[in-house]
C-alpha cells in the first residue's frame, strides 16, 4: 500500500468515525427518521436495478425465443 492510498484510508476512517459520532447526538426519534430515508432510498435503488435486470432478460428471452432457466439447465462442459 502506498502512502496516498495510506491517506486515503486514514481520512475515510476519520470521516465515519465524525458521522458516527454526529448520529449518536441525535434523538431517538431522528435516529428512526435518518434511518428510514436511507431505507427507502436503498430500496429505490434496489427496485431499479431489480426492474433493469428483468427488462435484461425479458430483452434475452424474446431475441432469442428461449427462457433463462432452460438455458441454466445446459451443462457448459463436459468433464
């Protein structure tokens, strides 16, 4: 490891470390409302990477007439 990737490390270290402790001042009740904003941030990601990866494979199926699981029961090699 070199000394900027050093730095680097030491400086994200020292970056949680402040924003847990300015999380930990916060109330009960702010804990609860940052919390579930990340929540359902995270889960809006989620839901568009879940809605691209379907229309991916919609997009395979239809190109080339045949369904995801028929090919995952073709074995690749033979041994």
């Amino acid at each position: 490891m070199n000394y900027l990737q050093l730095m680097n490390m030491e400086q994200s270290i020292n970056i949680d470390k402040n924003i847990e402790n300015k999380f930990s001042l916060l109330s009960q009740d702010e804990k609860i409302a940052v919390i579930s904003h990340g929540v359902a941030v995270r889960f809006s990601e989620l839901n568009n990477r879940l809605f691209l990866a379907e229309s991916k494979v919609s997009f395979f199926e239809k190109k080339y007439d045949t369904k995801l699981f028929q090919i995952n029961k073709i074995p690749l090699c033979s041994a």
